[in-house]
C-alpha cells in the first residue's frame, strides 16, 4: 500500500489538472508564512524587494501616467504594496486578492483620505468588481499561475471592466527560464513543524517540466498525523509571439514590450519579461 502511495506522489500529473491556491491563502498557519514573505522587503519570494516596488510604481506613474485620478485595478494585491503606493500619489485603487489576511493588512495600512484604496477579498476570476477602470496590474507573474481557460476568463472580464484603451500591464515567465528548470523531486521531515504547518509533518516535493506545454509545476505533497494535502504550482512560460496571439485573441493589443515593470528594456534571454497590452473597443474586432 505504502509503495503505491509513493507512486502517486512522484506521478506526473496531467496539465493544470487542478489547481489548489486556496489551499495557501484560506490555512491560517501558511497564510500568515506567506504574508510574513510579502512584507519582508529585503528578499523577493513572494514580493519584489521594497526598491523593485518603488521603482515599479515610479515607472507607472512617471512613463505611465499612473497618478492623480487615474483609476486603477490591481489583481492580487497582496498586502497593498503597490495599491498603497499608487494611492498616495492620488490614483484611484482597487484592489482584489484570495487572502483574506493580506486584505485586512492592506486596508490598514493604507493611506487615508479621499483616495483611500478600496480593497476586495475574493477570486478576481469572479468576484464582484464595481467600476471600470484606465489601468489593470497583475505583478510578479501571477498571469502564468492560470491555466488557458482560466486566463480567457480573466482576460474577458478585464475587456469588460477597462474602458477602450485601458492597459492591461503585467509580466510573465518566459520560454529561457523553461529550458533553464530541471525535473527534481526531494523529501523532507520537519519534526517542528514550520511553513506548511506548526505541527510535525513530512513534505515531498516534485518539480515537472512539460516542454510541449511550455509549463512547470512544482507539487508539493504534505503529511500530518491527522491529514494530507497536495498543493500544485503551475507556472506557464511565454514567448512574445505566443502571448501576443493569446492578448489578440481577447481583445487587446500587446502595445509595449518590457524586460520587467520597471521599466528596463526587453531581454530576449531573459527569464522574465513585461508588456502593456491595450483594450481594443468593443466593436473593433
């Protein structure tokens, strides 16, 4: 019986089979981990570092336009890192995020006054959003966490929530990071406990590289006396002309072409890269 569990840890799964994100932000032990990463401004885990921020949020606003009265739609927010920022240069920010810890950390730090943020926690696949918007943001390449169907859903929501020639501004994982990942797998006990629960548990990891797909996932399998999760993270990797099909297909334009949103020039190496892709209006085909 033992054998055939160990069987299914190391299997590889079929692409974006299922998707398990509620897992990290609903636990209470692994969201607090995960809030602790965001706000640690010295390392990039689950954040840029604080000056990476600040030069993205100086690169919106200063070649951009992101400041004063400019509505903005900022899609995993996290703790507010950006949505704050812009904020307080007088944007007009809404923010949408799964965890409901980083939601409450956002709205109180949050600079006050009539440009105070509003922040919304939920799946921004399908949660309400009021308004319409000049500017969307998704940062740190969540856009290459969703499957296909999924990002044709979020893409066909952002069509109805940007007004014609809103920007949709976001980076992406890119094809040499892909050649760059090996397959791996590793076990480990953690007797005290530590990031996925306080409790004993062991932890498996397998890391799988689907060349074709142009996809990486990184599963991990969690082990506790008196439960077992599986969480899976999927990261989809691109090139301009395949990301520029997949923004056209729904409606928008790739308009400019980025090595990171800070700003710096496109990287053709690189493992990263960044673009602003623009609405195209509703009766334009």
């Amino acid at each position: 019986m033992m054998f055939a569990e160990l069987e299914a840890i190391v299997a590889r799964p079929a692409p974006f089979c299922t998707t398990t994100l509620a897992l990290l932000w609903d636990d209470p032990h692994t969201s607090e981990h995960m809030l602790r990463y965001h706000l640690d401004s010295t390392v990039g885990l689950s954040s840029r570092t604080a000056e990476v921020v600040d030069r993205c949020v100086d690169w919106l606003s200063g070649t951009l336009g992101v400041g004063a009265g400019v509505r903005v739609l900022d899609l995993g927010c996290g703790p507010g890192l950006y949505g704050n920022r812009l904020a307080a240069i007088g944007a007009e920010v809404t923010g949408v995020d799964l965890s409901a810890r980083s939601i409450r950390y956002a709205q109180e730090t949050a600079p006050s006054g009539r440009r105070r943020p509003a922040y919304i926690c939920g799946d921004y696949l399908d949660v309400a959003i009021p308004g319409t918007f000049d500017v969307a943001l998704m940062i740190f390449c969540d856009f290459c966490a969703l499957s296909p169907g999924q990002r044709g859903v979020l893409l066909g929501r952002l069509r109805a929530l940007l007004d014609d020639g809103g920007r949709f501004v976001f980076d992406v994982h890119a094809l040499p990071g892909l050649s760059a990942r090996p397959e791996r797998s590793s076990f480990a006990p953690h007797p005290a406990g530590g990031f996925w629960s306080p409790n004993p548990y062991f932890e498996f990891v397998n890391s799988f590289v689907y060349r074709a797909e142009r996809l990486t996932l990184d599963r991990y399998d969690i082990i506790e006396a008196d439960r077992r999760r599986t969480v899976y993270n999927w990261l989809q990797h691109f090139d301009v002309p395949a990301l520029e099909r997949e923004l056209h297909e729904h409606g928008f334009d790739l308009t400019a072409l980025l090595g990171d949103l800070t700003g710096a020039p496109f990287d053709p190496g690189g493992a990263e890269f960044a673009v602003v892709a623009t609405r195209r209006p509703l009766t334009s085909g």
